[in-house]
C-alpha cells in the first residue's frame, strides 16, 4: 500500500443485493453466474498482495450506505447524505458503485468524484 494515501470511508449503495451487483430476472443472474465462471477459468488469479491483510484493512475501514433517489441512470444523493460525508474531509470520491452522481454530495470533495 502507498503510505502517501488513506482510504478514509467506504460509501455503499444500499439499493443493492449483497453481491453489489442489482439483477432483476432469472437469465440476468444466469448470465452473469456464467460469466463469472468463464471469467475465472480464462483469468488465472495471481496473489500479490496479503489478501487477509486487505480484507481486514477494508473491515476496519468507516463505512456508509446510502439510498440515493433514481432518477434515469442518475443517483441523486441529498443535503443529509451530502452532511454524513462532510466530516470526513475528503479529497476524493472513487465512485464504483452508482451511476451519475448527482445532487449535494458533488461539492463535499476537495478535488472532486
């Protein structure tokens, strides 16, 4: 791990399922078991990093779930979200989880999402 940077707060979408991954039918979720399966046999995994290590870095992290309000493939995210994030004085948001941010959380950021 870089020393110069910090993982300060995991923000969740909790919309979600538990695998982070929102699948609404029967042949999504088949398709995407198949995927995963052709995946893991095409990528060979290789180990460069401790990962009981990571795990435990990510459990001890902060963490947040949000329920931004769906707006076509906008996450709109308001004050009181925005309020939770704003202590954390964050430089930057790496945003994985939801599709366009929107809404007050986009000026709790130094350089922004």
């Amino acid at each position: 791990m870089d020393s110069s940077l910090e993982l300060c707060l995991l923000i969740h979408d909790g919309r979600k399922n538990s695998n982070g991954i929102n699948t609404k039918n029967t042949i999504s979720k088949s398709l995407l078991k198949l995927q995963l399966q052709l995946e893991s046999k095409i990528y060979k995994s290789s180990f460069i990093a401790n990962k009981q290590e990571i795990i435990d870095y990510l459990k001890a992290t902060p963490s947040i779930s949000f329920h931004p309000t769906k707006k076509g493939h906008q996450d709109i995210f308001s004050k009181e979200d925005a309020d939770k994030i704003t202590p954390y004085d964050l430089d930057i948001i790496l945003n994985l989880e939801f599709d366009s941010i929107q809404g007050e959380i986009l000026k709790t950021t130094k350089h922004g999402i």
